[in-house]
C-alpha cells in the first residue's frame, strides 16, 4: 500500500466520484523507461515537425538550418528560402505545438482532480469559449488594431480572464468552490460566450475574416512564430511546476474533501490555486492556438492507464504524451489535404472520439463508476 496521499489502492466510494480505476501495479509500465521513450520521441517529433512539409527540403537540409537557427551560424544566400521555411514557420510552429499539447494535457489533469470528474477537459471552466470572444473581434472587426502581431493573443488572452473572474464570482458562494458549482457555472458561461462569438461571425461581413475566424475556434497553429512561443511557454512551465510541486495535495484533493481534510490539505484553498493556474495556462494557450479540443480530456486517461493514479507520475508523463500527439496531429494537419490546411481541433476529435469510445469499453476502466 503507498502513503497516504496516493490514489493506489482508493477506496471504492472515492473511485466512484473520481470515474478512475488506477492501473495494477503490476499492470503499470516503467516510469523511467517510459520518461525516456517519450523525452526521445518529443525531440524527434519536433524534428519531424520541422522537416515535413509541402516544401520538398531534405533531411540533411533540415538539419542544417535548423542548426544553423539554434547556433546562429551562417548560410548561403541561396539557401535563405528554405532557412526561412525550415526556422522561422516550421521550427516554432513545432514547439508551439509541443506546448500546447503539454499545457492541456497537464491542466486536464489537474481539472479532473479539481472538479473529481474525470469527463472535464481544460474547456469545462468556460475559459477557452470566453477567448473565443476576444480572438473573434480582432479577427473580425479589427479590435487592438494598435498592437499588431500581438492583437491575437493580447484579446483571447483578456478575455480568457475576463471569463475567469465571471466564473469565479458567479461560482464562489460562502463556503468556497465547490466542484459541482464550477462544473455547471462553466457549461453555462461556455454556451453564453460560444453564442456570443456565433452572433459575431453573423455579424461580421462574410470572406476571408470569417474563415480565420472559424479556423480559430477549431484549433489551428498556422499563425505560430518565435513571438508567439514565449507567451505559451512561460504560462505552461510555470503551470507544470506549481502543479508538480502540489501533486501530493492533488491526490488528495481527487479522493475527496474529507478525506483531503483528513490528511491536512486544505481542499478550498488548493481549489482556488487550481482555478487561477488552469484558467492563466488554458487562456495563454488558447490565445496562441485556438480552442483544440480532446487533447486534455485524452490524455489524461491514457496516461492513467500506463502509470496508474498517482498525480506524481501522472504530470510527469502526460505533459510530454500531449506534447508528442499535438505535433504528429499538426503535420497531419498540414500534409493529409495539401496545400489545404485543416484545423488541427477537426484532427484531435477525429482521433479522440474513437480512442475514447475504445477506453470507455476497456473492462479495467470506469467511468462515473458505471
């Protein structure tokens, strides 16, 4: 038996409020053999990323422009074309991708210990649809004119706060945040802010903004560059190390608030935390890459089923599982209908759907207790 703090074995009445049933030991795979795996295939992924394109480029072309970028050494004028191709759109288009994949992998599995649901996904807040609103009238309308390349990210990211405090004070009553009152005050702010932005793609003249405008609200990386990338890594570095450091309280928190009490976590309080990192690491992701859905609700559970419960483990692993997936499904993005571009949301349901149907007939997986 672990210590206390850790879900293996959780009792039954707590495995029912959480819908997870954590992995036999003897079921699990190595924690450090499956760090390693991953660490490796991050780091040709992003390779991959880089080097597969419509743009005929070799390997070794790749490579060398790439190494180039990352040393500041020199190439040929005739070589600027595809050093431009391979550094400045595939390059950061790549790691972007890498931090969106492991920011809502990682929040998805903080929110599922938040709320001890394990259906909710980094969306269930309301946060992601309230920066739909703020994307949608620079897109649209032209709002933050001034600020040029960062007007994007400055209004998705504004308004992500802005849904964040609405649900908040909308959710907190006298006795704190419950999770059934987050839950149902995010679906209700989720469908208040998507008919919002439906109403402004209706009102907006039809062409070219409303198309950015729908490729937005379906997840697409096709604006990514080196600007881009500090926003989405300093939000989800600093979101992985506050929930890495609180991991213990997480297991905690997910059997629930008595027991959490019981062993001296303050489930209020570790709520409040949870609440202000998701909402920040999800509306600066969000901000960069539109709303891509099933990646924090896929994840998570896939994770659960290699590693088991323990949320020690389970931040360890299904940041850099996220990070591996969104860069394959951004390349297939890009390559499967060439030179059309499809949004990559589209691609993580077209895959989601049926792995979780398949993890939902798993005989050694519950959900909700049924």
């Amino acid at each position: 038996m672990g210590t206390p703090l850790e879900l293996e074995p959780a009792p039954p009445p707590h495995r029912a409020r959480t819908g997870v049933r954590p992995a036999p030991p003897s079921q699990r795979v190595s924690l450090p053999l499956l760090l390693s795996t991953l660490s490796a295939a991050l780091v040709l992924s992003i390779v991959c990323g880089a080097g597969i394109g419509a743009s005929g480029l070799s390997w070794g072309e790749v490579l060398r422009h790439m190494w180039a970028g990352l040393t500041g050494g020199s190439i040929s004028q005739g070589e600027v074309p595809a050093y431009t191709i391979v550094w400045e759109l595939r390059f950061p288009r790549a790691v972007l991708a890498a931090l969106v994949g492991a920011g809502l992998s990682a929040i998805g599995v903080a929110v599922q210990a938040m709320v001890r649901n394990a259906l909710a996904d980094p969306f269930v807040l309301g946060i992601s649809s309230g920066a739909a609103v703020g994307a949608n009238a620079v897109l649209l309308f032209g709002a933050f004119g001034a600020l040029g390349l960062w007007a994007l990210s400055t209004a998705a990211f504004l308004s992500a706060l802005l849904a964040m405090t609405l649900v908040y004070v909308i959710a907190r009553t006298a006795d704190g945040l419950t999770p059934l009152r987050l839950v149902l005050t995010g679906t209700a702010m989720y469908y208040g802010f998507s008919a919002v932005t439906t109403f402004m793609v209706f009102a907006a003249e039809r062409g070219e903004a409303a198309r950015s405008a729908m490729m937005w609200l379906l997840g697409s990386l096709g604006g990514a560059s080196w600007a881009s990338v500090p926003i989405a890594a300093g939000a989800v570095l600093v979101g992985l190390a506050h929930l890495a450091v609180s991991a213990r309280r997480l297991n905690a928190l997910a059997m629930g608030d008595e027991t959490a009490a019981a062993l001296g976590v303050d489930a209020g309080r570790l709520r409040k935390e949870l609440f202000l990192v998701c909402a920040a690491v999800t509306g600066a992701v969000v901000a960069v890459s539109g709303a891509i859905g099933f990646v924090g609700l896929m994840v998570p559970h896939a994770a659960r089923m290699l590693v088991g419960a323990d949320h020690r483990r389970l931040l360890a692993v299904a940041p850099l599982a996220g990070a591996v997936l969104l860069i394959w499904v951004d390349i297939l993005s890009r390559v499967v209908l060439a030179p059309v571009e499809l949004p990559v949301g589209v691609l993580t349901a077209v895959i989601g759907v049926p792995c979780f149907v398949l993890l939902m007939r798993r005989r050694s997986y519950t959900f909700g207790g049924a």
